[in-house]
C-alpha cells in the first residue's frame, strides 16, 4: 500500500485516519478543494470559448445570409451576363437578332433561327463558334465591360476591332435596355440607337 502524506503539513497519514495527527487538517480536503477548483476554473474557460465560438458562428452565418442576398441581387453586367443568350431588338425597328456570351466571347448564331440557337445553348460560344466560323479558332468575338458598359470586338491575329458599345441603363437577370453605338472598321461611329435586349436561354443549363 503506498504511503499517503498530509496535503498541508506533509506528515504521514495513519492508515484510515480522517485526521492529520501531526496539523489536525482533515484528510483529502486540500487536494479535493484543489481538483474542485481546478475542475471550475476549466469549465468556466470552457463556458467562455463557447461563448466565443457561438458568436463566431452567428457572426459567419450573418456573413452568408447578407452576401448570399447580394450575390442574388447582383445585377451587374459581370454577374447577369456570362452564360446566358438575348434577344436584342432596336427599339426603332421590328428587327433583331440573337446574342450569347459566354467566356470573354460572344457570338451570333449564323442563321439567326430558334434552331440555331438551340444549337448554340448546347456546344455553347467557343465551340459553335469553331464549327461555324472560325473552324481554327484565330476569329473570335470577344467583350470588356467596364461597370454598365459593354464593348463587343471582332479580333484576328493582326488586328481587334471595336464592333459596338452596349450602354446599359437598366440591367437585371431577364433584361438590358440601353443606347447601343456602331463603330465602322476605321473606328468612326456609325450609328447610335436604343435597343432591349431580353434573356431567351442559357448556354449548357447554366
């Protein structure tokens, strides 16, 4: 049986007293104090990093919530535009045509029929416009935006060249309406108009 010592004195303890009889402090209520003190002050650091942890958490749900709200009602260009394929119209004309954008680029399907553009939601722009036209792909119609600001070009290895300039006053997930600018190849405007572009699908269900 090993040796049992007083906690305050440090005597030896008769076997089975309760009593030091050197100090007279009562057997084990030291260290019993000791463990209970021990044991309190970890559960009160415990109760303070919960404490830490459960606002860090609300704090991070908070975070998603509101930059979740954002990000659905991001209706910017860069956020409403890649993926996705309009109807634009001049708002002076019955005319219109198909547009996609997807990647950097753009591309009008060559037929400009529903079919087409079915064509087009399924290979999307790069390849379609691989297939279409530019089978080695050194052709390509590319865009920039710049805030509400679109600027679609025309570019081959020796030169890019602005197409038109897509002014947008009203932007959202189904519309853009706007002054459009034409550009001749030298670069001088062409024509300016008002036109609405409406979403009609997406490229490759995205």
């Amino acid at each position: 049986m090993n040796q049992k010592f007083c906690t305050h004195c440090g005597a030896k303890l008769t076997p089975g007293a309760k009593f030091c009889s050197n100090c007279g402090a009562k057997v084990g209520t030291a260290s019993s104090t000791t463990t209970n003190a021990k044991l309190s002050d970890k559960f009160s650091k415990f109760k303070i990093n919960n404490r830490y942890l459960i606002v860090g958490l609300v704090v991070i749900c908070l975070i998603a919530i509101f930059g979740g709200v954002k990000y659905r009602n991001d209706h910017s260009l860069n956020h409403v535009l890649p993926g996705s394929i309009y109807k634009i119209t001049d708002n002076n004309e019955d005319d219109y045509i198909y547009l996609a954008f997807e990647h950097g680029q753009w591309i009008m399907p060559k037929h400009n029929s529903k079919k087409d553009l079915k064509t087009v939601e399924q290979e999307g722009v790069i390849k379609y416009n691989e297939k279409h036209y530019s089978p080695d792909n050194k052709e390509k119609m590319t865009y920039s935006i710049q805030k509400n600001i679109m600027s679609m070009y025309e570019v081959t290895p020796h030169k890019k060249e602005l197409f038109i300039k897509l002014k947008c006053k009203e932007v959202s997930p189904k519309k853009l309406s706007g002054k459009a600018i034409g550009y001749n190849d030298d670069g001088s405007v062409d024509d300016t108009y008002n036109f609405t572009m409406t979403k009609v699908g997406t490229i490759n269900g995205q």
